[in-house]
C-alpha cells in the first residue's frame, strides 16, 4: 500500500517541511531536532506520542497520501489517550473525521489509530500478551506494531532489531506482525490457536485440582481405592446386620398385651372420629330448625297484625286530612279511596288469615319438638364422647406402663444397638465421600488424557496451517534471497565459511552467515543488517503486491557507527546507492525518509530538511525575546 508524507508543519510558526516521492533527506546537527521530527512523523501515522519538552502541547499538521487518496491531519503533540485528532480528505470524496487518538469513548466508532489500520487495511487482531501462557489476555495489534517494519529508530538502529531484546511484549507483536504480513497467521490458525488456549486453560486447571486431589489422598487413609472398596463391603454387611437385630428386637417388644392395647386404643380412637363428625351433624341439623323457627314466629306475627287491621280499619273513612288536617270533601265512588281516590287492593277474608295462623303456630310447635330430641341427642353423644376420651386416656397410661416394664429391661441393649448402627452409618459415609473423590480424580484423569490429545492434535493442525501455503514459503525464500542482495550491494561483512543469509523461521529475524543479529557484535555492522533487513522486506512487499506492508521507509540516524572513511565510507556509499535505487525504481509508490548528521555522500537525494544548534526544528528564543524560526 502507497504511503507517502508530502508535508509536516508545526502549527503556530513558519516551520514546513516538504517531502518528495523517492528518497528524502533530513541532515543536521546531533541537537537540531532530527530524530524529533522522525517522532512527529510516527505521531502523524498514528503512533504514540513520544516527544521532547519543547514540542509537547503544540500542534502539527501533515499531508500524506494513502493509496490513490489524499489527507490533511492535524494532532495535538500529548500524551492524552482521548485528545482528538482531525482529519479531513483533500479532494475525492472529501471525508472528514474527529477521533480520539488511542482510546475509544462514547459517540464514537474508531481510534484514530484504527481510522490508520482501515485505510491501510491492515488487519485488526487481538494476540496474547504472552503465547506461551494461555492464560494471558488478548491484546490488540496497533498501527505502532505494523510501523516497526516501516521506522527505525536512532535508539534501535546500531544495537537491536526494533529495540525488542530488551522489550518482551514488543518482540511478540513484532513476530505477529510478520506472520499477518507473509500470511502465516492465517484466520484458521487463528481459531485454532484460540482453541488451544481454552483447552490449555482447562487443561491447567484441571492438573491443578488433580494434583490437589492426590495431595489429600495421600495425606489420609484412604489412599488406596481397593482398600476402601474392601472396608464398604465390610461396613455394609456389618449395617446389614445391625439393622435386621433391630427388627428383631421392635419384633419381640410386640408381646399379646402391648398388641392389645394398640389395638384397643385404635379402635376407640376411630369411635372417636365418628362421634365427632356425628356432634358436628346435630349440631347443624339444631342450627337449621332454630332458623326455621325464628322464620315461622315472624310470619306468625305479620298474620297477627293483618288481622287487627281488618278488624278496627274495616270501612274506616277520612273525613279530615291526617297530613294537613283540612277537610277532605265528598269524592270518588263506594269503589275507590276517598282519600287517593284509588281503588283498594283485594284483601284476603279474615277467615282464611285466621286459618294460616293456626298452621304456622302448629309448625312452631312441631320444630320446637324436633329441637328439643336432636338437642337431647346431642347431650347423649357428649356423654359418649366423654366417656370414650376417659377411656382412650386409661388404655395409653396401660400401654405406657406395659412398653416401660420392657424397655427397663432391654435399655443397655437397645442403646447399644442405635450406637453401633449409627458408627456404621457415618463410617459408611466417610468411605463413599473417599470413593467419590477417587471416582473424581478418575474422571478428571480421563479428561486431561483427552484435553493432551486434543492439544497435541491443534498443535499439529497449527503448524500444518502455518506450512501449508506454498505461496507462504516462496515469500520467505523471496525474503531471504532479497536481504542476501541487499547485504552484497551493501558490501557488508561476511563472517565464517558459511556465507549466507536469511530470516530465521524460529524469531523472524535476520541470521548474517550462521551468526544470529545479537552475536554481530559489531554496532556499524547492526546498522548495516538493521537497513538490509527493513529494505529486504520493501523490495519483496513491492515485488508481491499481496504482502500489506505500507511502503514507507524512515531510517533515523542511518550513519550510525558506520564510519566515514576508507571501506566504510564506500560501504556507507553503497547503502544510499541501494535505498536511492530502491526509491527511484518505484518512484510512485516508495517513500524514504533518512536522517544523518553529515550530508548524503552521493547526489541525487532531496534534502526536505537542514537543521543546525542555531536553526533547530523548535524555534529557540533569542536575547531580545523574539522567536527565531527558520
């Protein structure tokens, strides 16, 4: 993918620096801000902010052109993971975005070193902290991880290959990130390996418990399952028995008298129950008919008034008003009310109202006879209740004493009896509690053979998954082949008999005829490997457009220990010639960027930036208070 810086400005001065397609150069002394500028540059793509005093908190703006498309962003130089960072797209589809630079916050749905991986669309994945602990968390690869492979740092360039010997966590993204770029973290190695981690997981926990198991086993004495088989046995037969001499003893504790007397008690006890179910009935029964009695009385009664008004208000006529006392003349028919001149209702003969009261009276004399008998049978099934409570209390106080007399005689051995079964019954538990532990840790021991298989098997399935792509192993071929060209143009050292180098595939890192990068010894040499190394892989992501690597080379610091003069000089020579070589053949989509304290030693370089100690990359302040800027 095309990455190239076109401008970085320093907000609020008349500091710009403009960067050309192909080679760059940024040439100064040791303190005027060269490798400060390289940090600006990391912060524009994206990375954390690591600065010197006198540029935290000011501003920087930049344009850099991502693929065919072009963008203006504008960073405040903190170290605030939430500070906003603008962006807006110059020309084509003229997008604008705000983003907090590292951490996500509400209202938004990316960083803006998120916003960096989509447009260079490099993939977003979460790797362990640790690979070789499965328990350590997931932690996500950034734009700072795919940018090892694009800046070498001034503090790294002459010691180490990123700066990760020294960085355990940084080395582990570093090997993650060359296994997303050659394809060798592929997605289904990915879930495999996530796999791997939860029955690795599982697998420790439960060795742990096992363990934990047989630690308590064998501090007790039931380590040996056979033994405690044996002891059940024993226990059960031993409970068996306990328990049938107790059956025989309720058995014999069942003499004529004591059967008797239960049998009595449950026979009164049931005469009981009905009596009382029989009480309950009487007394509902003398509860209706003195209802029924009330309701006759009442009718009684109202008869009783209808014949009084018949007889004193028969043809009783008003001649005066009862309500206002006026006088009510002369009106209506012998038909009809001279008062309400309506017609009176048809009443019954006195006669037949007398005949009805005699029947109510004599229904109230027969209720009260029924009354009377239920109440005396009712008084008769007290008495029996009583007499059958007397009766069931007389029968228990006998059977009690009949049971005492036994149980005086037989209490040591029924005593002794209950202790023995219940010594048994604890026993018998306390060895299935140890069996059932030892069934557990059976279990468990089937269930880790499983979890090795199933280990070993991923394990397996991973590193066929990370050989399987032919297309995989000719890039690394590609790889080796292109950092063994580099390292000739460069004239670098060779070392031994065993002339050669490539890209371990253990570490991922470069290995110069046998030796590996950290017994180089030599600090000139690093930085000889350390350039090959980041050039090797421009040229093979160049040549296989399929490696996302952006192509974009920044080398801070590129004479380091390299030395001017003599052979190291031509040395020094040749490894501009091959960084120009490399930018001029792919004008269009490679971009370097050096820094060095001496001027190119060949032409043919734009120089973006001239720093000194009087013009350095901050403005300094002079005597009279004004700010110099270049």
């Amino acid at each position: 993918m095309r990455l190239r810086i076109e401008e970085l400005q320093l907000l609020g001065t008349t500091r710009a620096v403009r960067f050309e397609p192909g080679m760059n150069a940024i040439v100064g002394a040791m303190s005027g801000g060269k490798t400060a500028t390289v940090n600006c540059l990391r912060a524009l793509l994206g990375a954390d902010v690591k600065v010197i005093p006198e540029l935290r908190g000011r501003t920087i703006a930049g344009l850099i052109v991502v693929g065919d498309r072009r963008f203006r962003i504008v960073r405040q130089l903190v170290t605030t993971s939430t500070a906003k960072v603008d962006i807006a797209e110059v020309g084509g589809q003229q997008e604008v975005w705000r983003l907090p630079a590292s951490e996500l916050q509400e209202g938004y749905d990316q960083t803006f070193r998120d916003w960096w991986l989509d447009m260079l669309h490099l993939r977003a994945v979460r790797v362990p902290r640790a690979p070789t602990d499965d328990a350590s968390p997931l932690v996500p690869v950034t734009i700072s991880d795919y940018l090892m492979y694009c800046i070498l740092r001034q503090k790294e360039i002459d010691s180490s290959v990123f700066g990760t010997p020294d960085n355990n966590h940084k080395n582990i993204k570093r090997k993650y990130v060359f296994e997303i770029l050659y394809g060798l973290y592929e997605p289904e190695a990915a879930g495999l390996r996530e796999r791997l981690r939860e029955v690795s997981t599982e697998l420790r926990s439960l060795t742990a418990d096992a363990a934990t198991l047989e630690r308590i086993l064998e501090s007790s004495n039931y380590s040996s399952r056979a033994h405690l088989e044996v002891q059940r046995d024993q226990t059960q037969a031993q409970l068996a028995s306990a328990r049938l001499e107790d059956i025989q003893l309720t058995e014999r504790t069942a003499d004529p008298t004591t059967v008797g007397l239960r049998r009595q008690i449950s026979e009164v006890e049931a005469d009981l129950g009905q009596l009382s179910d029989t009480e309950a009935a009487e007394r509902a029964t003398i509860g209706r008919l003195q209802e029924l009695r009330g309701q006759l009385v009442a009718q009684s009664r109202r008869l009783t008034r209808a014949l009084v008004a018949e007889r004193l208000l028969n043809d009783f006529e008003f001649h005066t008003c009862p309500r206002c006392g006026s006088d009510v003349p002369e009106r209506g028919d012998e038909d009809t009310c001279r008062l309400c001149l309506q017609t009176p209702p048809d009443a019954p003969a006195p006669a037949a109202l007398a005949a009805e009261q005699d029947r109510v009276i004599d229904q109230v004399t027969e209720t009260d006879q029924l009354v009377e008998r239920s109440t005396r049978r009712l008084e008769a099934l007290k008495a029996r209740h009583t007499a059958l409570q007397q009766l069931r209390s007389d029968l228990g106080s006998q059977l009690e004493r009949a049971a005492a007399i036994y149980l005086t005689d037989q209490t040591d051995h029924v005593r002794e009896l209950a202790t023995r079964q219940g010594r048994l019954e604890e026993h018998l538990a306390r060895l299935h509690d140890a069996l059932d532990l030892h069934d557990r840790l059976r279990g468990q021991g089937d269930r880790v053979a499983q979890l090795q298989q199933e280990q070993d098997d991923l394990n397996e399935r991973i590193a066929a998954a990370r050989h399987s792509n032919p297309s995989v192993h000719e890039r690394l071929s590609s790889l080796d082949r292109a950092l063994e060209a580099t390292l000739r143009e460069f004239d670098a050292p060779r070392f031994d008999n065993r002339q050669g180098s490539r890209i371990s595939r253990e570490t991922y890192l470069p290995v110069v005829d046998g030796r590996s990068f950290a017994d180089l010894e030599s600090q000139g040499v690093e930085v000889l490997v350390n350039v090959a190394h980041v050039l090797a892989h421009q040229r093979v992501a160049m040549a296989d457009t399929t490696i996302p690597l952006p192509n974009l080379l920044i080398i801070d610091g590129i004479s380091s220990n390299v030395g001017h003069e003599g052979h190291d000089l031509r040395r020094l020579r040749n490894m501009y010639a091959a960084l120009l070589g490399a930018a001029t053949e792919n004008i269009d989509r490679l971009q370097i960027i050096v820094t060095d304290n001496d001027s190119p030693p060949i032409s043919g370089i734009h120089r973006a930036l001239d720093l000194s100690d009087s013009d350095r990359l901050v403005p300094m302040p002079v005597d009279d208070g004004v700010i110099e800027e270049s």
